[in-house]
C-alpha cells in the first residue's frame, strides 16, 4: 500500500480557503493521475491546470492542497480533481527513512519525497522546505504529524 498524506485538519488560526469551484482541472495523459493524499501543484508545463506533486517539491513550487478523490483524468480526456486547501494543513505522513527519525528534527521543515508512488517528507533535505514536522509519532514506522505550508 502505496503512503500517502492524512488530512488531519488545519492549525488553529489558519484559514481554510473555500473552492470558487468544487473541481480543479488535471491534463490528459493518465488515468487518475492525482490519487486521493496526493499533494497538488500547479501543472508547471499546462498553464491552468494542476498535477500531483513530483519527488523533491519545495517552496519553489505553488503548493495548492491535498486530493480529496483521485482524479478524473484519463489518457485521452481532461478530467478534474478535488483539494483540500488551507494556508497550512495538518496531516499524517511518513518519513523516508524512519530509522534515521530524531526528536531533534521536530521544529525542522522538510521537502517532499515521492518514490514508487509513496509520497513522504526527506528528513535527509531542510532547504526550502515546506513540509514542518510537529511530532514523531511513531519512530518504527516513520510516521509524523506534520504541517504543510500551502501557497
């Protein structure tokens, strides 16, 4: 089973940011491209539409939200995709490598970390990072609370 990001909530004092429309559109070119815990970006070579986050996304990315649903997209037809959006988010995620984990990494940002479909946070990488580890939650599995900065 492929890890992926666990909405949890948004801190308090962040603002969740309400749709002006309930979808947002993927290209054409896959099927389901987006799957629900997928990180959004906006699509960097499609001007208007949004993609799923690629391996070593940081601030210089536009971090839209998190996929509520995979996305509708198919090889032939544009299809659309549902995010979760706030300034900052709460979620679960995992770390690379959970056996390198430290309680001295808590407080530090991290940038993303995307391998065979398994999206977590590089503890390995801190610079422009986006994603801010809160708590260790469990140190054998690698899993954290974390806080992603959206744009």
């Amino acid at each position: 089973m492929a890890k992926y990001i666990q909405i949890v909530g948004t801190p308090e004092g962040s603002t969740q940011f309400a749709s002006m429309a309930p979808n947002f559109p993927v290209k054409a070119g896959a099927v389901s491209s987006i799957l629900n815990g997928y990180l959004v970006i906006q699509d960097g070579s499609n001007a208007g539409y949004f993609a799923a986050a690629p391996d070593a996304t940081d601030t210089d990315s536009f971090i839209f939200g998190v996929a509520n649903a995979p996305s509708t997209d198919t090889v032939a037809a544009d299809g659309v995709v549902n995010v979760y959006r706030g300034t900052r988010i709460l979620a679960r995620m995992f770390a690379k490598t959970a056996g390198s984990l430290v309680s001295t990494m808590v407080g530090s940002k991290f940038i993303l970390d995307v391998t065979s479909g398994n999206y977590t946070f590089d503890q390995g990488t801190t610079t422009k990072g986006f994603i801010h580890l809160l708590e260790i939650l469990d140190a054998v599995t690698g899993e954290c609370l974390v806080e992603i900065y959206t744009s």
